[in-house]
C-alpha cells in the first residue's frame, strides 16, 4: 500500500495527525502507526479517509493518481 499518500494527503490539506485521528475517533498514536506503516488500516477507516477527504480508497492506497472520488452507483440512489 501507498502509505505516502495519506502523508500527502494530509499535509496538502494542512492538517496535523491529531486532526485526521479527531476525524477518526482515534488516538494520534494509531493513525501515526497507519500512515508511517506500522499497523495495517482498517477498510472502515479507510472508507472513513476517503469520505473525510472527499476521495476513493483507491486514490488513498495508490491504485489509482485520480484523486475525485467515484460516481454514486445508479442502483444505491434507487434504494
């Protein structure tokens, strides 16, 4: 995984790790271990990163440099 990118991600926004941890609901320790790869990052606070920075996961993990986050499915508007 691209742990760069949440380093990045967070600095371009001008945030500090307790800011994004606030955001989580975690301690700055854990995000710490997160973002410099210590602890592998839970999909729910992923899918929560992604939200918090209006983005995709994939942007976040580096599987993709789009960094807009993808389309609503026409099927999740429909319920």
């Amino acid at each position: 995984m691209n742990i760069q990118r949440l380093r990045e991600i967070r600095e371009d926004k001008d945030l500090k790790q307790s800011d994004v941890a606030r955001a989580l609901g975690i301690k700055q320790q854990q995000y710490s271990e997160y973002e410099i790869g210590k602890r592998l990052i839970p999909i729910n606070y992923l899918y929560d990163l992604a939200i918090f920075y209006d983005t995709s996961i994939d942007y976040l993990i580096g599987k993709t440099d789009v960094s807009k986050p993808y389309p609503k499915s026409i099927l999740e508007n429909k319920r």
